[in-house]
C-alpha cells in the first residue's frame, strides 16, 4: 500500500506545525481528508478516523463558542481516535485548548500559512493526496497530449513509437512520457499517464540518441501528466486484414481494471501515422459530443430511398 507522510503535507503546503514536531512521520493512507461536523457534536459512526481532518472557520468558531468544559470534551472525543493529523485553515488565533490535547496525544496539529478557503484548500490537498496514493503501473510506450488529450501509441520495441511521437511533437502536440509510461488510477473511469521522473521531458529517437525537447522546441513540447482518452497500438502491416468498413467495432484496453477505446494502426511505408493518430483524436471526441460520420453517412443514404 503506499503511503504519504505528514511532512510531506508540511513540505507540499508550507503547513506551520503547531505542535507535534516529532510525529511528522506518520503514515497517510487514505486519499481524501475529512471536516469534522457531527462528530463535535457526538455522532461518530462513520468517523473516517484514518484521514487528515481539516477544521475550517466554521469548526473553529463552534469550538470557540462553547465553554471551557464542552470544548474539553468535544475536542477529546474526537482526539482520541488518533486521525494522521489535524489542519487547521481559519488562523492560528485561540487554539491553545487544542494544541494541548494534541500534545497529550501526539497528534500533529498544523495550520496554514494564513488563513485561506477551507474548500479550496480541501480540493488542492485531496487532488494531491489522489495523485500520489493511488494505485499506478508503469508500462512500455509512450505518452503524448494530443488536441488536449492523452494519447498512449505502443507497439513492439523499434515500430517506430518514438518517431512517431517526434513528428506529433513537430506539429504541436506535447510529449508526456517516452519509453517508460507511468499510469495512475485516480477513479473508476480515470486513468492518468505521467512520467517517471528519470526519463522527464526525454525522447530517445534510434540513430539520432536522446533528446530533451523542452531544450529543443521549448516549454510548450511538453506536458507533465495527462488523462488517457485512447490506447492507440501501432502493428505492422497485414495484408488482407484491413478493410473499409464505414465504423469499426469498438474495442478496449483495460488498465486496473479501468477500460480505455483501444485503436489499432497498422503501418506500411508511406503512411501518415502522425495523420493518422490526430484524425484517430478528432474522431474519438466528436464521438463523445455525439456525432458519428457513419450514422450520418447512413442517414443521407436512406433519404435518398
């Protein structure tokens, strides 16, 4: 299972620790974080002990108001569940009563730079935590953003995946990842492909070597992660096996268990593979907009009966 630790929270969001300076490594194993609402009020059945727990103003300002003797024993009862720690993003003001159970605890108790929009902080820390805890394999081919979208080209070693990409890259389109394709699950329907840190912003072309195409073709010829849309295999010519069916059926691959529209192309000298892998792009979202060329084909052929 992999894990996030409190510091790198502190590192991430340059987070002050109030207190607990010596529990910062504990484990974070659960992507989402969670406001405590019912739980102040005695409702703890589906307290999500596991997660960070954020107190935004409204909790704070609740704690505020309560007395000396109900805060003692609000605060407690949630304390000593032992979540990973708490953040606090309505400033540092008053918060003596709770750093001093923290403490008795060993909870660490954080708290924003300044104070800021507990939801925004909510989305930017669980986006974050999603990225870096989920479920990832990595796989050989490459990546690219194409028309704003992620494209995955493989194919076996020396088909000219790289190529390929180089000529995608020339005609604007943006290199995510070359040789190694990292894929990480962020949903049911999501599948994101990033890089592997080691081969970032790297394209190695056979008899030309290894390429940085930041370097080359500047900032824009590159894109750090993207959203799979489509598994594109490029394979080598088959004779007899294409034909000109007006739409082919669907196909996918799946990745953990996610699917993705899978399209092969089969390559033969001559042909437009880069052409070819942008038409296969275009088509792909005008699909999700609801058109389809061959039902319109279709149409126009029954209307002339």
């Amino acid at each position: 299972m992999k894990t996030l630790t409190v510091e790198n929270l502190v590192q991430r969001f340059s987070l002050n620790v109030l207190c607990g300076e010596n529990q910062l490594q504990q484990h974070i194993t659960q992507p989402r974080s969670h406001r405590p609402g019912l739980e102040f009020v005695g409702h703890f059945d589906f307290f999500p002990t596991e997660r960070v727990q954020i107190l935004g103003r409204k909790e704070i300002t609740y704690l505020h108001k309560l007395t000396l003797e109900e805060r003692q024993f609000r605060i407690s009862n949630i304390v000593k569940y032992h979540p990973p720690c708490f953040i606090v993003t309505a400033g540092q003001e008053g918060l003596t009563y709770l750093t001093q159970y923290c403490i008795e605890e060993g909870i660490p108790l954080l708290c924003t730079d300044k104070p800021q929009s507990t939801s925004e902080f909510i989305n930017k820390l669980d986006e974050f935590m999603v990225k870096k805890l989920a479920p990832e394999i990595a796989i050989h081919g490459v990546c690219l953003n194409v028309y704003g979208m992620g494209i995955l080209i493989r194919g076996k070693s020396g088909v000219g995946k790289s190529e390929t990409a180089h000529t995608l890259i020339g005609r604007g389109h943006r290199l995510v990842a070359d040789d190694i394709v990292v894929l990480k699950k962020l949903s049911a329907r999501t599948i994101l492909g990033t890089h592997d840190e080691k081969t970032k912003e790297f394209l190695s072309l056979r008899s030309i070597g290894l390429l940085n195409v930041v370097r080359l073709y500047g900032r824009k010829a590159f894109q750090d992660e993207t959203r799979i849309a489509l598994d594109i295999e490029l394979t080598k010519w088959q004779k007899d096996t294409l034909n000109n069916e007006l739409e082919h059926e669907s196909k996918f691959t799946e990745y953990m268990g996610v699917q993705i529209p899978h399209v092969e192309i089969q390559l033969q000298p001559g042909r437009d593979v880069a052409g070819l892998i942008e038409a296969a792009a275009n088509n792909w979202l005008l699909k999700q907009q609801g058109y389809s060329a061959a039902e319109e084909f279709m149409k126009r052929l029954e209307s002339e009966f």
